[in-house]
C-alpha cells in the first residue's frame, strides 16, 4: 500500500503503510510523498509534519534494484528527501523501530528525529556497492559531523538507539513505554510556538547549515515579526502567565 497522508488540525502525518516489507519504499512511492508534500505545504493550517513508518519499522528503505530506472529528473529517491528537507512546516521522524539505508536521510531531513530503545539504524551503501548521492552526504556531514559520517557510511556500523542519541542522530529519545506520550508532548510544544518565527527560522537555519543563507533575507523575517500581532500577543501572554493565542501574522 502506498504511504498515507493524514492531517488534523495543525497537524499532518505521512505513514509509511508496507509494514510485511518494513516499509521499503518502492519507485511509485516517491511520487506519492512528493504529491502528499506538496498538500501539506499548501495547507496553511498545518504547523508539524510527522512522519512514521506502519508496524515494528520506521523504513528499511529504497529498493534499490529499480534504481538505474529511478534517476530521471523528479523521480529519485535524494530529490523526494530533499523536498522533506525542504517542507515548510516543522518536520518530525517518530523512530520507533529500525531505520536503515536511505530512510536514515530520510530522516536526517527532518527537523526533529524521535527514537524508541527499539530504534536502531545502520547505512549500507558501500556494503552494496552503491555510492550515495550528494545532498545524502552533505546532510549527513552538517548534521552529525565528518567523522562520524565517515563512520557511518565507510564501516556500515549498526547502531543502537542510545548511539543514535550520543553521535546527534536521534534529537530525542524516549523509553518503548513512553513513545508516544513523548511524541505528543514535542509536537503540542511545537504547535503552541507563533508560526512566523517557527518556520521562518526552520527555513533559515537549514540554509545557514548548507551555506546557502541570503542576510537580507533573514533581516526581512526579524522585521515581520517585530511589526507582528503574534509579538504583541506573545508578550501580553508571558506577563499574563498564560498561554498565547498567535494568529500568524
């Protein structure tokens, strides 16, 4: 079955629904994510995008014995992640199992990665004899350092979820019992912050993290937020001891 898309309220959720595969995502499925991307960017409303896998696997990721037919322009695995990256609301991978090959770009792409003790990841690329592409690489380099890119994708090393943690690959990690509380608790949070801010400096810090950031553009969004109602409301709101009600603008 093709991945889902859900949303409710401020929330959108993409699952992965090929859990007897652990959720090897096959070439139609790139289109699909990439059509249920583009809903989500397009629906104001939505503040966190979650992103998780049906059954005891996030993703074992892309069946690679279709790649050579999978490389034209809009249909390959790196440009659907990179459209993760690239998502307007703030992304998060829930990990609550294994995360292998591309999956763990995946879910590098995303700005928050939630694991369970039962997550575990491991890269296998040069086991398979297939070199990543460059937008994998360079995510996997700003986001979790050199070396340990260098040890993750030259030793294919399996790594358990506290691992995971200890090297920045896992942002949170919670007990198996725990989970979901956890993950309802990061995205309340994330929803009760003022959307210009949150997904204007989202933006901004990924393009910092590529070297691709632009001042003035930056400049522009200080200023829409010093000139905003949310800044008004958020300041009532913190002398008030209550919680701010932000209408985006």
């Amino acid at each position: 079955m093709k991945p889902m898309l859900f949303i409710q309220g401020k929330v959108a959720e993409i699952r992965l629904m090929r859990a007897e595969m652990a959720n090897k995502l096959q070439p139609e499925d790139l289109h699909t994510i990439r059509q249920h991307l583009d809903a989500i960017n397009q629906c104001e409303a939505v503040k966190v995008l979650i992103l998780r896998g049906e059954g005891k696997y996030f993703c074992s990721g892309y069946d690679i014995s279709d790649i050579q037919n999978s490389q034209h322009e809009g249909s390959s695995f790196g440009e659907m992640v990179d459209a993760i990256e690239q998502c307007r609301p703030i992304t998060l991978a829930a990990l609550h199992g294994g995360v292998y090959g591309g999956a763990t770009d995946m879910a590098l792409a995303c700005d928050f990665r939630l694991g369970s003790s039962r997550t575990e990841m491991f890269m296998p690329a040069a086991r398979l004899g297939l070199h990543f592409y460059k937008q994998g690489l360079e995510r996997y380099v700003t986001r979790l350092g050199l070396d340990t890119a260098k040890r993750l994708f030259l030793t294919c090393e399996r790594l358990d979820a506290q691992a995971m943690k200890d090297c920045g690959f896992l942002t949170h990690l919670a007990a198996e019992d725990a989970f979901e509380q956890s993950l309802q608790t990061l995205t309340t949070a994330l929803c009760q912050m003022a959307p210009l801010p949150l997904l204007g400096m989202k933006k901004h810090l990924n393009l910092i993290a590529r070297q691709q950031h632009n001042a003035q553009d930056i400049a522009q969004a200080v200023l829409q937020t010093i000139h905003s109602h949310d800044l008004q409301e958020g300041s009532r709101a913190w002398k008030e001891k209550r919680p701010a009600a932000f209408i985006g603008s």
